[in-house]
C-alpha cells in the first residue's frame, strides 16, 4: 500500500453552515412575510364584510374590479421589489377607502351621518364628497411608497419626488380617461352610479386635482425622511 496517497483532509474547507448559495440570496422571496400577509388577510376581511347584504351589487362588482387588479399588482410589486411593510400598508389602506366606497357606489357613503351618531351634529347635507377623499387619498397613500421605491434603488430626493408625483398624475388621468369611456358606453344612469360625477361638469379636474395635492404632500414627506435601507 506504500504507492497509495490518501488526499490530505488539511486541503479540504469545512463547510460553513451560514452560507447561503448566491443564486438562493438572489432569488426573491415568493412568500409573504407574516405582517404583510395579516395586513392582506385583515384587507380581505373587510371586503368580505363590505359584501354583506349588498345596497347596489352589480355597480360594486364593477368597482371591485380594479380592487382584484389592485391587489395582483401589489402582490407582484411585493415579489419584485420586496415592499417594506409601511409601504405594503400604505397601498392597502388607498384599498381599503376604496372599499368603503364601492359599498356605496361612492356618492351614497353615509359619513355624514355616522359623524352626526358620534358628535350630535346636524348633517350638512349637499353633494357626497367621499369620492373627493378617496382620490386624495389616492395621491397621499400611494406617493410615499413610489418614492420610497426610487430612493431604494439609488434616486435622489429630488428625482424621486418628481418621479412619484408624475406616477399619480399619468395614472390618475388614465383613470379620467376610463371613467369618460364608461360615460359613453354604458347607459347615463348606469354611468353615473359608476362615475359619480353628481351633476359637477369639473369633477374630473376636481379630482386629479386632489390627487397631486396629496401627492405633493405624500412624496415631500417620504423625500424627508433619512434615506432608506441600502
């Protein structure tokens, strides 16, 4: 056995327990974190109870089309980018206001009268404006997280807060856009319960109007803030 060379075991690195092959550290998760996916499930609960003894259900279900659509992009944005979850939330309460709104097709939400049952007083009655808040809400929700997107990947505080602000302004747009095409193809009372113009000629610009108020508020306040996580 002399002419037998057995391998040196000095030559041989042990295997470091903590290492992670590179192509599983590059690969994004596909599972939900536990606070993300309470956040979805308490999103979905909400829903689920908006649909309870429905006042209008075909007008909702067209609503709740853009929800489901919604929902699959943030859950793709979710694979892709890794939203933290104040930004995940962020995106789920802009939902949520949906929601509620689709509950009552937007221009019948009784928030007048659930602050005269907590305050006492009187509703001032004339035209709903919740539609007015959610379109707000649309640019003060969503616009932290676009810019915190940017400044992620390396965008300045300037760059990313103009960025995010043309982000809810395209889109917003797009949104008028699909609402004028509803008005001319379906019938003036099923586009109006869609719509919810109430009889205001300038509510389109009314609210893209909004919606970059709240975006400038939003986007200003994430650009703020120290610079994310590298």
């Amino acid at each position: 056995m002399a002419g037998v060379s057995t391998p040196s075991l000095e030559r041989v690195p042990s295997p470091d327990p903590t290492a992670v092959p590179a192509a599983t550290r590059a690969a994004p998760a596909r599972r939900l974190p536990r606070g993300h996916l309470v956040a979805l499930l308490v999103f979905g609960a909400i829903v689920a109870v908006s649909w309870w003894r429905p006042l209008w259900p075909a007008e909702q279900a067209l609503h709740h089309s853009l929800t489901v659509l919604a929902v699959a992009g943030l859950l793709w944005a979710q694979w892709r980018l890794r939203l933290p979850l104040s930004s995940f939330v962020l995106v789920l309460a802009f939902l949520t206001l949906h929601t509620v709104a689709a509950r009552w097709i937007y221009s019948y939400v009784p928030y007048e009268q659930w602050w005269h049952a907590l305050t006492g007083a009187a509703p001032s009655g004339g035209r709903n404006h919740f539609d007015r808040l959610v379109h707000f809400g649309y640019g003060l929700l969503l616009a932290p997280v676009l810019a915190r997107a940017w400044r992620e990947r390396g965008a300045g505080r300037g760059r990313a807060w103009l960025q995010a602000v043309q982000v809810i302004v395209s889109t917003g747009a797009l949104y008028e856009l699909f609402e004028w095409g509803i008005a001319l193809g379906l019938a003036p009372d099923a586009a109006e319960a869609y719509n919810g113009q109430q009889g205001d000629p300038w509510d389109a610009h009314k609210d893209m109007a909004l919606a970059v108020l709240g975006a400038a508020f939003g986007a200003t306040v994430a650009a703020l803030r120290p610079p994310p996580r590298t």
